[in-house]
C-alpha cells in the first residue's frame, strides 16, 4: 500500500508538476472531502428512519385510541357527537321531567329548552306538536313519535285554554262614567274623568295646551304626543271646547324668545316676522303678513287663531 501510494505520487507529481510535499497536501484534502461526503449521506440517512419509527408509534397509538372508544353517531340537530341512542320509553312531552328526557336522549341544555318551551304556555296537544320544539331534530322526532302518548288533558282544546294567559296580558280598562268636559280649562283630574284618558296623558294635554294658548280645533288634541287616531276616536265625543279662552298673542310686541315656544312658530317663521316688524313698524292683519311675503297661506291659516294685532 505505502508503495502503491509513493508510486502515485512520483507519477501523479510528474504529471501535474507537483512537489512531493504538495501531493500529501492534496491527499489530505481528498480525505477530509470523502469524510465529509460521508458524513452528509449518513445524516440524510438517520431522518428518514426516524420519521418511520415515529409514524409506525403514532399509527399504533391512533389504532389504540380506536380500540378505546365507544361507538358513537353523528346528530345533525345540534351537530355534536352523541353516544348511541338510549333506548326509548312511552311518555307525555306536556309532564316529562327534565330526567326523562335526558333518558330519552337529549342533552340536559336542551331537556330545560323544552321545561323553558313548556313554561312559555307551549301545550302539546298531538304527537307532532313536540317537533315544533327547536331542540328536537327531525332525526329525534322519528325515533321517539311512536313512544309518545298526549294525555287526555291536554289533547283537547278548550276554550279557556289561552284566557288565563290573555287575561295577564291585556289590560282592561277601568270603567268610567261618559262624562262631558270643557277641554281648555279642565285640569288634570278633571281630564282623567274622560274614558280613555289616564294620567299620563291628561299630564302631557296640559302641557301642550299652555304652550299652544288652548284648543282650537278637537283635531289638535292628535298633536299631543302619544294620541293616536284610535284614542281620539275613543274620547271626541266626551268634550267640547270654549274657544273665547284661547290666550293670544300680540304680534307688534311679543318677543322672539317667546314667539319661539309656541309649537306653531318655527325659528324662521319667527325671525321673518320680528325683522318684518321692525321695518315696517308693526303689523295691521295676518293678511298683511301673507302679502308681504312674510308667512305662507298655510302657516297664516294655522297659527290665525293664535295671534293679535294691536
């Protein structure tokens, strides 16, 4: 071998022109390049067989963990896991205990939706009613309609089934004697005499009646907030009005700030006819307002009953 290498080295040292020393250089840096090439192929080596031990222990594991556990279906109503249905049992979806549905396969949350559905004034009159329940499925109504058995109780429909829950429900009103009031001097109690009228809004007609100056019309009590069509309908005919107490307004001399709370006088409105005061030097008529532009015929026509000139 030794001689083998010094040949190698005159031969290969006379063929490149080498020294003795450079050749042994050479020879060493070929030997550190195949370790390293070794050492590459032997570390591509060792992952691939350690990613085949731990993928065989994983399978195995994964092959365990099914041996383990129980069979179990798929319940597309609350799309979750179960466990395999419970066997049926005949009962009354109207006086199941929340156990018996649980037993009978629903999950306690859904056994107190049906107690909560029950409570809400739910009665199941016929096997298909329980379906309406929004906890059980298509699938659970299936299996369990044939178990279920309505009471002779709640089969029938009676008449007072719903009264009690009406009754809780609507409220009656309290009988009064039809009266007959005088609508811009009545007071609050007197208001709530009228049938129809409470005390909240017997409170809000006089308010806007002492921000108005009083009624004109009956129709303006619908401009009291909460007064619908229906309750005026219900209460017109229990009052009149006695116009001559209508507080007025003196256009020459009232001031802005108190123009501005009547509900009828907007701000423009307003300051159209303060400024068209003082150049004019005050109104004669609300026909000379309309014709010098200050208010539109319909804004003259409403507030009319309102205002003076003096």
């Amino acid at each position: 071998m030794k001689r083998f290498v010094t040949f190698l080295e005159e031969n290969l040292g006379r063929l490149f022109r080498f020294s003795r020393s450079e050749m042994r250089g050479a020879w060493l840096l070929g030997a550190l390049a195949v370790a390293v090439l070794l050492f590459i192929f032997l570390e591509q080596q060792r992952p691939e067989t350690l990613a085949t031990d731990s993928l065989a222990q994983t399978d195995a594991a994964a092959d365990s963990l099914r041996r383990s556990r129980p069979a179990t279906t798929y319940n597309a109503a609350d799309a979750t896991p179960r466990a395999r249905w419970p066997e049926p049992f005949v009962f009354d979806p109207n006086t199941a205990a929340e156990a018996d549905f649980v037993a009978l396969g629903f999950s306690e949350k859904q056994a107190r939706a049906i107690l909560n559905y029950r409570s809400a004034g739910a009665v199941f009159r016929k096997p298909e009613d329980f379906s309406k329940s929004f906890v059980v499925s298509t699938a659970m109504y299936a299996r369990l309609a044939s178990y279920i058995r309505i009471g002779a109780d709640f089969s029938q429909k009676t008449a007072v089934d719903h009264s009690a829950r009406e009754t809780r429900n609507k409220r009656i009103p309290s009988e009064k004697p039809t009266v007959y009031i005088e609508l811009n001097t009545a007071d609050s109690a007197a208001l709530t005499t009228i049938r129809g009228i409470g005390p909240v809004f017997a409170a809000r007609i006089v308010t806007y009646r002492a921000r108005l100056g009083g009624f004109f019309y009956k129709s303006q009590l619908k401009e009291v907030y909460g007064i619908t069509e229906e309750n005026f309908s219900a209460i017109a005919e229990q009052f009149y009005l006695d116009t001559a107490v209508i507080q007025k307004i003196n256009l020459n001399f009232v001031s802005q700030n108190v123009l501005n709370r009547h509900p009828y006088f907007t701000g423009s409105m307003t300051d159209r006819v303060v400024r068209g005061r003082q150049a004019k030097g005050g109104w004669k008529s609300i026909g000379d307002l309309t014709n010098n532009d200050i208010l539109l015929p319909s804004e003259a026509r409403k507030v009319a009953p309102y205002v003076v000139f003096e």
